[in-house]
C-alpha cells in the first residue's frame, strides 16, 4: 500500500479482523460466516466503501489468516489493503494497524476510524454522522446508543445491584481519533481495553457520544446472525 501525498485532515478506517469468534459457534472466524450470500464482512466493507471521503482502510487480520485475500478477490474492495498483524487481543491488532498506517505516509494529525468487522449492518449515513461530528472536535468520539433497559451486577449468577441507566450509553463502532494521540492512549493503557475510546479516556480525554442506531449491533452469538439477515432483508425490500 503506498499513499498519495499528504494532505491535512485525512480520513483513515482501520477494522481489526483478527478474532476467532468463539461466541458465535462457528467453526470458521466469525466474520467470514455468509450473511445473505456473501462473507458478513463484506457488508462491512460495503458500508465504509460507499463513504468518498475515506482516503484509504486497512484490514487487519491474523497472521495466519487463509481467508481475507479470497474473499476480496470474489468481492474487489479497493478501499482496504490486508495486513496480516493481528494480535492477541483488540488493542493489540489496532496498535498493529496504526503503526502500519504510519509506514505509509500517514501523520500523527490524521483520523483514523475504528470500526468492529462484526457490526456488519453500520450504514454509510452512520459513518458520516460521526465524520461530521469529530472532524471539528479536539478529541473526536464514537457511535453509541443510550441504554434502555434495567441494567444488572451480578455475583456467581446472582444479581448483586441495579446500575442506574441514566446518562448510560451502549458505545458502538466506529470510533474516531488522530492517529497519534490514539496511538499514545492505546501503549499507555495497555491490551487489556476493549475500545478506543476507553484507551482515551484512560489518559483523560473525554470523547464525543455520537447518536447511533440499535441496527448497528455486533454480531456476537449465534441467534445475532438471523437477526442481522431480517435486517438486511428489510432495508433491501425498503
């Protein structure tokens, strides 16, 4: 991958692909199993593909991944470049990715978007929104849901106390952050955070929360995949 000059303001997507996807009880990584009639995670790719301003995507899978090039060989991405740096954990495969997005000419100064590989139903519009939200914000921010439902704590099964649901929010992908200060909040943080936002927000900045849709959900369990298929059969059909 070589990038084009630089230029402010740049706009990168970065979804790690690295997971095995035990949940979800298939036997290949979750992200390659057939939603409609193709991979879930070409409906990803679809989604980012159809947003102009992105300058480049890079896919970020394990390093023994047999299966990302196939598929973008039946299903032509030109967006996204594979890299085969995964990691351990999440924080690991992202920290991989933007030190590749360094070595092609990206600066500490561009956006880099984050996004889960299994939250397949994200729509262009989406992405958007969060663009249009961050790109005049010193921190940036991400997609998210206010939580809705009565939320529990629980001891060895057993619910220890109700959390109070106000000012709570489900986060979501993508998330938006500059390259260089979300690189520096993921290697101060450690692999063990689960999002970038928490990683920034471990080194005291506060992200913006951007309004998302309970559609743009991670595929996770085995039930989710027919959920996501209604999903894609009722924005087809509309």
């Amino acid at each position: 991958m070589t990038l084009s000059p630089t230029s402010t303001d740049r706009i990168f997507a970065l979804i790690p692909c690295a997971g095995k996807g035990h949940r979800a009880g298939t036997s290949l990584p979750k992200q390659y199993r057939l939603i409609g009639d193709v991979p879930m995670v070409v409906h990803t790719l679809r989604a980012f593909a159809a947003v102009p301003r992105l300058k480049h995507g890079l896919l970020v899978v394990a390093p023994d991944d047999e299966h990302m090039q196939d598929i973008l060989r039946a299903q032509p991405q030109p967006l996204f470049s594979v890299i085969h740096v995964g990691g351990e954990s999440r924080a690991a495969s992202v920290l991989a990715g933007l030190s590749e997005l360094e070595k092609h000419g990206a600066l500490s100064s561009d956006w880099v978007l984050v996004h889960d590989a299994a939250r397949c139903l994200v729509t262009p519009e989406q992405i958007n929104a969060l663009i249009d939200a961050c790109q005049s914000d010193d921190v940036g921010g991400l997609l998210a849901v206010p939580v809705a439902d009565t939320l529990k704590q629980e001891t060895l099964l057993r619910v220890k106390n109700t959390i109070t649901r106000v000012g709570t929010w489900l986060a979501q992908t993508p998330q938006m952050f500059r390259l260089g200060p979300l690189t520096s909040a993921l290697k101060q943080s450690g692999v063990g955070v689960t999002d970038e936002s928490s990683a920034m927000e471990a080194v005291g900045f506060s992200p913006l929360l951007i309004a998302g849709s309970a559609q743009n959900f991670k595929v996770t369990y085995p039930e989710d995949f027919a959920l996501a298929q209604a999903v894609l059969m009722m924005r087809s059909e509309s």
